[in-house]
C-alpha cells in the first residue's frame, strides 16, 4: 500500500511538472518557428528625381585646319604637337616656300616689264598727239602744206596708240593681280591657328609632301575654348524626354562622373534637346547636349560620362523605402482579406468599382487616366502572426526611396522588406 502511494506521489508530481512547463516550452517553440522579418521605417527627409543616361564628351566646336597649297612641310619650322595649346594666328606649319618665293620674284618682275611696256606706250601716244596738233596747225595757216590724207594718218597713229596705251594699263592690271596672288601664296604656306583652342589631333609629320590639287589635305585639329566648355552628347530615351525638356525649362542642374576620375562628381546644365531622333531597333532615341566647365581638362574628347539628370525635388516628405514597396509576401503570411492582393484574384477597379479594360482597348483619354492611377501601392506590416496591407499613394522616386503622397503611415513605421537570413537575429 505504501508502495502504491509512493509511485502516485511520483505520478503526481511528474505529471505537474510536465504540465507546468507545457506552456513556456509551447511559448518557447513557437516562438522560435514564428516567422522572422526584415524592417525598414518610414522617415521625413528630401527627395530628388532623376533620369539616368550615357553620353559622349566633345569639344563645343571642331576646327579642321587644312593646306590651300602643296609642297613638303618645312623641317626647319618647328611644328605643333598634341595637346598643345595654341593662340591665335600662331605659327602651326610651314610648307617650304622655294617653289612660291621664286613665282613671286617672276611676277614681281613680269610687273615691272608691263609698267615699262605702259610708259612706252604713253610717250608714244604723246608724242602722236604732238605731230598730230603741229599737223593741224599748219593746215589751219595753208591746206595745201599737209595733205587730207596725211592728217589722217596722224588722226589714226593717236587712236592706235590710245589702244596701245589701254592694253598696257590692262596689262598691268593683269600682271598686279598675278603677283598678288603669288604673294597670298607664299603667305599661305604659313599655316596659322583661326582662333586660340587645344590641339586634339595631328595628321602631319615633318617633311610629309602635300598634294592639295583635288581636296585640301587635313592638317590639325583645334577645339577652341575646351577650358570654358565641354558638350555632353546624351541619348534620352523618349518615354523621358517630356521630363528632360521640363528640366531644361527650369534649368535643373545635370551631375555626372567619368571613368577616368570615379571619386569626382561634375556639375553642367542642359543647353539644348534636340528634335533629330533616332530609332535603333524600335527605340526611339533624342539627343540632349549637356555643357560644363573643363578648366583642368579632366574631361577629355571621347570619355563615356555617366548622367544623371534631375527632373524634379521635393523638400521634407514622408519617403517609404523602396524595398518595402518591392516586396511581395507568400499568401500564407497575409491576413485572410489581404489574400486576393497575392493571389492575383483582385480585379482592377476605378473609383466608381467598373471594371478596368486592358489597354488597347481604351481610349487615349482613358488611358492616361489610367496610368495617373498607378502610382497606387501596397505596403506590408506586421499584425500579429500575419501580415496586413496599407495602401498608399506614391509620387516621386530616387534610387532608395519613393515620396508618400497620401496614406495611413506614420514616421517611424515599420515595413516589411523581406525575410531575415536563416540563423540571424536568433
């Protein structure tokens, strides 16, 4: 009997203790299998907008210098070289001159010869005009002294030698013209800077021969004013020019990096949206020149910028991350009425509950009313064991966050972002 009640004592006690630590150890395991999330919280801050693209730098302007005479580069001249800065009318080049200096002393000298032939022909003519007053004086005391025919002749001789006289003087003109232009050529075999700028390119050696009888052969390359200003060639797609063009308007600012110097950030501006688009593939494409300052020359010609264009900002907005928004919960963790927003089952509604149409079967008007409608989300948070939705009304996004135009949160709320990492936070 003893026995007996001993092993009921026993029993008893087992049994308590067994029921006693049910509770925490149920608590305990439930706990640990309880789901564990990822948070991220709703804060006040500014946002920014931007539209990202790649372009091409180049100089604001190209000046190809080329030879308007032939000949080999004088290798007695020192020439320019890359990079180098030059001003204008320097000395870039020089075709050797032996060929034009000796045209210009010939038609130096052909000029002196028709000047002689001129004089010639003038003294000519004055002494013609002498014999011919002497001529008809003497008529004029006798008619029979000089004969009808004689005056004639004299009439004549003058008007001969005033052609004569006449041609000279054209000659001259011809022969002038001809030595102005063997002078220009000479000078030309000077090749001189148009304006002060950067040479980028160099196609010419010392002693190279050049044939400038069919096309002017290039010489050097300048970029004028490359320290004050470098272009940025962007293509912009266009489903985002609309915003670019407003930028533009408003003269946002434009930041950008190069490859060359990863840990600068560079400031310009939109200077013009071009209308020339081009379509690669059915993508319809717009050039947008962007300028900036250059005065260390760190942007060189060719360089792939990165560019990020701000289209618009906001001050001081509630901004809901957007890993939050991007998250998308299995139907098993949502709470039963939120199911269907997971599931697919929802069907889009407007305002008055009709049914949306897909959108080729809109209208234009009603399609892009239908787009305005979009920008309604769905977050998740924590409602007990499951998950709950808040819907709200998102406007503009950087890389981040996105602006909270209209819902339930407050600042400081946890969002869901995903699941934690097996092992972590336990």
């Amino acid at each position: 009997m003893k026995r007996l009640i001993r092993w009921l004592l026993i029993l008893t006690v087992v049994t308590g203790t067994a029921v006693a630590g049910y509770g925490p150890a149920s608590a305990y395991f439930k706990k640990r299998n309880q789901t564990q999330w990822r948070f991220s919280q709703v804060v006040v801050g500014d946002i920014t907008s931007v539209v990202n693209a790649t372009g091409k730098a180049q100089p604001v302007r190209k000046i190809t210098i080329g030879s308007f005479v032939s000949g080999p580069i004088d290798t007695s001249v020192p020439m320019v070289g890359f990079n180098e800065e030059v001003t204008k009318g320097q000395l870039l080049a020089k075709i050797d001159t032996r060929i034009y200096m000796a045209n210009l002393k010939r038609d130096e000298a052909s000029l002196e010869s028709r000047k002689a032939d001129q004089r010639r022909a003038a003294a000519q003519l004055m002494q013609a005009k002498r014999d011919l007053d002497r001529a008809m004086k003497l008529r004029q005391e006798d008619k029979s002294f000089i004969a009808q025919a004689e005056m004639d002749k004299f009439y004549f001789t003058v008007l001969s030698l005033e052609a004569q006289e006449a041609l000279a003087v054209a000659s001259v003109s011809v022969a002038d013209s001809q030595l102005a232009f063997s002078q220009a050529q000479l000078e030309y075999c000077e090749i001189r800077a148009p304006e002060a700028g950067i040479i980028i390119s160099r196609k010419i050696e010392p002693g190279t021969m050049l044939a400038a009888s069919f096309q002017t052969p290039e010489l050097f390359v300048i970029a004028p004013i490359f320290r004050e200003r470098v272009d940025l060639l962007a293509s912009v797609d266009e489903s985002e020019i609309g915003l670019i063009r407003k930028a533009h308007l408003q003269q946002l600012p434009v930041s950008f990096t190069v490859d060359a110097h990863t840990d600068e950030l560079f400031i310009g501006k939109i200077e013009e949206v071009r209308m020339d688009a081009t379509s690669t593939q059915n993508v319809v494409t717009y050039p947008v020149i962007v300028s900036s300052s250059n005065p260390e020359l760190k942007i060189l010609p060719g360089m792939t910028a990165s560019i990020s264009f701000e289209v618009d900002s906001r001050k001081q907005v509630m901004k809901i991350p957007n890993s939050a928004l991007r998250f998308f919960p299995n139907s098993k963790q949502v709470r039963h009425v939120d199911r269907p927003l997971v599931e697919g089952t929802v069907e889009a509604t407007d305002e008055e509950g009709k049914a949306v149409q897909s959108e080729r079967t809109l209208s234009a008007q009603e399609r892009a009313e239908l787009r305005r409608k979009r920008n309604t989300r769905h977050v998740w948070i924590v409602e007990g064991d499951l998950l709950r939705a808040v819907p709200v009304e998102t406007g503009l996004s950087d890389s981040q966050h996105t602006e909270m135009v209209k819902g339930e949160l407050k600042v400081g709320d946890k969002l869901v972002i995903g699941l934690q990492a097996a092992g972590s936070g336990r």
